[in-house]
C-alpha cells in the first residue's frame, strides 16, 4: 500500500480570486469551473493540484504548514510575485539558503528561495 500527495488544500474568503494569484506565481491558469467557492491549479499536471476552498472564519495567527518554492533568478520572480499583490515580511540566509517569505492576498505565508544552477 502506498500514500501519494494529491492535493495542498487552502482556505480562504473567495476562492476564485486566491487560485487566480497562485496561478499566476506558477505561470499557469485556474482549471475549468472554479468559482469563489471552490477552485483549483494544476488538476491535470503531474504533481499535486492546489486547491482552495472558501470558508467562512478569517485566517488566524501563523500558518503551521507554507509552501516553499525555489527560482535561478529570484530577484526577478520575487519582483514579479509582489506585483501579482504578495507583501515581502523577511528575508533569511541560513543552512546555506537564501529565501524570502512572502503573504499571498489572504495572508498565508510561502517562501521563495534562491536556486543556484
């Protein structure tokens, strides 16, 4: 028997909205039929599908589990994450990595980190 991740399930106020963001840090679109109550990414790719789902209480205190992305030019796509409506809260060199630690609209925290070829 084995296990295999399917899905990294985000809630949030207006699910729509939040796919349409995390779609555009992937450089990709919302899957068919999404709508402010429940949408997804990537569906149909290799790889688990990010999907969210609207709920009503409001995010509170810190996430306890964020996805980590890493980019070769993240000065660029840490530019181009910000411009899609993420807010930088810090930057951390340790372990040998260099990363940065994003919100996305909702508040829920990612980081991104420097990807050496």
């Amino acid at each position: 028997m084995s296990v295999s991740l399917e899905n990294i399930a985000f809630d949030c106020a207006d699910a729509a909205t939040l796919a349409t963001f995390w779609a555009g840090v992937l450089s990709t679109e919302v899957d068919a039929d999404g709508n402010e109550f429940f949408a997804t990414v990537n569906r149909a790719a290799a790889g688990p599908t990010l999907m969210f789902l609207q709920v009503p209480e409001p995010r509170n205190g810190k996430n306890r589990l964020h996805v980590d992305l890493a980019a070769s030019d993240w000065a660029a796509e840490v530019d181009r994450i910000v411009g899609l409506g993420a807010k930088r809260l810090d930057e951390h060199t340790e372990y040998g990595a260099h990363w940065i630690t994003l919100a996305d609209p909702e508040g829920n925290v990612f980081d991104v980190a420097e990807q050496h070829a």
